[in-house]
C-alpha cells in the first residue's frame, strides 16, 4: 500500500517533533548557492533545513535520510513510514563505502 506523498511528508514532520527535531523551511538557493537541505546540530538542537521550493519527493527524502539516522524503535510508526526509513538508512550505509 502506497500512501500520499502529502501523507508520508507529514508523517515525517510529526517524526521530527516527537524526536525534537525542528524543521526549518527556509530560501536555501540563490544564483551563486544551490543546497538540496539536510541536517545539523546548532546549539545542541538537530535542526533540519529544507527549501519550501524544493518537490515534495524531494523533502520527503531529505527528512528520511536525516531520520533515519535517530532510533525510532520506541515510536509508533507506521509500517511504511518505517519502511522508508529503513530504506534511507540502507542507502546511506551503501553511500559510505
């Protein structure tokens, strides 16, 4: 069963927030700087950025691959939204050989 791209989108925000995790939805792009989005830690929060201009494939993966890093074993999640997580994750592994 596929679910929405809106659905899954926002399943992965309610992620983020159960996980303290806060999302940032910022311009990242102008002519001389072209960044996709991702995650870091500023002052001790995990903070995700991401362009609102971006496809909402796009986000969706840029939330999975910086998820997929938390442990989400304690958290309901529904099986798909979990599926894509372990997906995320595996690519990442693969990505670092």
């Amino acid at each position: 069963m596929n679910m929405q791209p809106i659905k899954v989108l926002e399943s992965l925000e309610d992620l983020a927030e159960k996980l303290g995790v806060e999302i940032v939805y910022e311009k990242l792009r102008d002519e001389e700087i072209s960044v996709r989005g991702g995650m870091c830690k500023v002052q001790k929060v995990y903070k995700i950025f991401m362009d609102p201009s971006e496809p909402m494939e796009s986000r969706i993966k840029i939330l999975a691959r910086a998820l997929s890093s938390f442990n989400t074993e304690d958290i309901y999640l529904l099986p798909f939204i979990r599926e894509i997580l372990e997906i995320s994750q595996r690519e990442e592994k693969e990505r670092e050989l």
